[in-house]
C-alpha cells in the first residue's frame, strides 16, 4: 500500500474536530498491525476518539513521526471538488487534510509498512493523536503514555507542513476568556443600566493596545514572518435582543508568545486595564467587572539550530537552512515535558491549509516519501 493510496483512505474518514475520529484509528491500527507493527490506542472517556502509537523493530528509543488526524470544519466554505474524497488534478491531490496534515500521516504510514520488512537496528515510532486543531487537546494521554515508558523517544519530526524545509520553532499560545458583567435594563433607559457588550468593547480596546506596544516595543525573532507576540481577539458573545441592556459579555481572545516573551506579565497587563475600565463604574454597579481566566495552551518549540535532531533531519532532506513557523504543533509538549528533542518537518504548505480546495503537490508527497525513505535505510544502519 502507498501513500497515495493511504492518504486517499485517510481523506475519506470525516474527522473534523467535534467529530470522533475512531473509525480512521481502528482502520490503521489493523493496516500496522497487518504489517507486523506493536500498536498501542489510548482512548478518551467516550471511547470516540483515540490517540495511536505504534512501533516497528527492536525495544528501544528510536525515532517518532507524528501527526494528528483531526480536520478543520468545510462548512460555509467554497468546494468546488469532495472535500472529503481525494481528487487527484494538476499534480496536486485535493481533499480536506491534504495539507493539514493527512498528507504526512499518509508517507508516514507508508514507511512504518515499509520498514517492517527490513532488519531495523533502531525502531521507528508513529504518534497520531486527536484534536490537535482545537489547542493540542487530545496530545496529553499519549504523552503521559510516553512519560511512563522506560525509554522515550530519541527524537521526533512532528510532520506539520513546512514545504519540507527544516522548522526548529514555532510560538506558544495561551486561550483565555474575559467575562464582562453589567447590569441589565430597558433599552428605553440605557444609561440607567450597565451595557456589558460596552464593556467588552472597551476590552477589546486594552487588548489592542497591549498588541500596539508590543508592535512598537516589545521583543523581535526575524525567523518568524511576524516577529513579534500577537494577542488576538477571536470571538464577542453578548445580549438577547436589541431592547435589552446585556448583563453578561463574554470575549474570547489568545496570545502567541516568542519563546522569551514573559506571557503572565501580558496578562496582568490586560488584567490591569480590565480592572482600569470597571473600578470607576462600581459606586453605581457594584457588580461591575471583567474577569480574565485560561482556557487551554500549549508550549512553543525553540530547538537550537546546532542540535543533533536538526542536523539529522537536515541530512535526510538535504537541506542546509532552517525556519520557524506560525502555527502551533504537539511538538512543544514532546519537547517541554518529555525532553525529546524535536523538529518540524512536512510536506505541502499551510497556506493551502484551513481553506476549500485544500490540496498537497505531488511533488510534496514525494520529497516526504523520499525523506521517509532516507530515515529508514538509516534505521537500518543504527543510525
């Protein structure tokens, strides 16, 4: 079975987040399995949804591929081919998780079939886990599977789309909510009551202000196409019906954090402004008040450019330089609480990621077969 073939199977099983992803695990849990590889699932409390690792060759450390099978919604987007069939045109394969990231799911899974007929010295590890588009959500059982284990992983190439050059680094994020408490009223009497839509708004406004300081001030890393930490506002909910003065407002915001950026310090800072717009308010509405918590969020990655898993990896693809990306990976978590250095290495490119028509070159499945390839003749060799 190739990866063509594979990826076609793979586009096939509707794993958008809210989905299970279930039927897609089983399907290749029985595919190693069939080619010999020791397959591990840990499933979530429904049993809907479950992590993957699965090994062939020898106990050992070894080097891990990972991916994660969760896809990106399609609804309210523009097909104009099955997002959730492979089309192959143009020498690209269109599909919704070409890109993100099925594609390498797919190579990766060719290669594991691949190596089980050769005499591995050093094992090969597949992870695939589940809503990795939702915050790295479904990640932690695996790790805390690997953090259990008697030997981890020597490294991992997590196989995100990176036009296969070499990324060493991507930001961290941090999900928060602020929830913003008014008064309610009559719209008729408005300014007796406390609008909390308005108090978002003016929420909104300290966000973007921390956001301009840090433009104009605030910490630079030239590898990434914006170089500097972002806070984002990314969803306003608030209110019944317009004759209603809304008690509750509730913002959804992020930040995307540089390695060295202090990240608790930002959110005291928001918190202060916060605090700044409700403390004048509260002689006449004692209830008012935003309140700022965490959601979810995950590590950045900063692999140093000299570290052996980039010049490995670098040997395997033939390339000399490297990136950093804008998008967040599993790959902080294998490097923050497992100590397993890592890279992210991966065919297609995120630019085609999250939209209709997604797709992955031909030639982009190849570059990864072809790395794939290279990574276990050297298995064979011992490394």
């Amino acid at each position: 079975m190739n990866s063509r073939d594979i990826l076609q199977a793979l586009i096939a099983f509707d794993t958008i987040s809210s989905n299970p992803n279930r039927a897609l695990i089983t399907w290749v849990q029985e595919v190693l399995q069939a080619a010999g590889a020791r397959v591990a699932l840990i499933p979530d409390a429904s049993g809907g949804k479950a992590n993957l690792y699965a090994t062939i060759g020898p106990e050992g450390a070894g080097v891990m591929l990972s991916g994660h099978t969760d896809v990106v919604p399609v609804e309210g987007q523009a097909w104009t081919v099955p997002p959730f069939a492979l089309t192959e045109a143009q020498g690209r394969y269109y599909g919704r998780g070409t890109a993100d990231m099925k594609g390498f799911v797919g190579c990766a899974i060719a290669a594991m079939i691949a190596s089980a007929g050769r005499d591995l010295r050093v094992p090969l590890h597949l992870a695939l886990s589940y809503d990795e588009e939702i915050g790295c959500l479904g990640v932690g059982s695996l790790i805390d599977l690997l953090a259990q284990a008697p030997v981890r992983p020597l490294m991992c190439i997590v196989g995100e789309p990176t036009g296969m050059q070499v990324a060493t680094g991507h930001k961290g994020k941090v999900a928060l909510r602020a929830v913003c408490t008014g008064r309610e009223g009559h719209s008729a009497l408005a300014p007796l009551a406390l609008n909390a839509l308005h108090l978002a708004a003016d929420f909104v406004g300290v966000v973007r202000a921390v956001q301009a300081r840090l433009v104009a001030q605030g910490l630079r890393d030239g590898d990434y196409d914006v170089p500097y930490s972002t806070l984002h506002v990314g969803k306003l909910n608030g209110g019944v019906q317009v004759n209603i003065v809304p008690q509750t407002a509730v913002v959804d915001w992020e930040i995307r954090s540089l390695a060295d950026e202090d990240v608790e310090a930002l959110i005291d800072e928001v918190r202060a402004g916060a605090e700044a717009i409700v403390a004048p308010l509260r002689a006449d509405f004692p209830e008012a008040a935003i309140t700022v918590s965490r959601l979810w969020d995950y590590p950045g990655l900063g692999t140093a450019t000299e570290a052996g898993v980039v010049r490995f990896v670098q040997s395997l693809t033939g390339a000399n330089g490297t990136i950093k990306v804008a998008f967040g990976t599993e790959g902080g978590l294998f490097d923050a609480r497992l100590g397993v250095p890592t890279v992210i290495c991966g065919p297609g490119s995120m630019a085609q990621g999250h939209k209709p028509d997604e797709y992955v070159t031909v030639e982009q499945m190849a570059r990864c077969e072809a790395m794939l390839g290279a990574l276990v003749e050297r298995l064979v060799a011992g490394i």
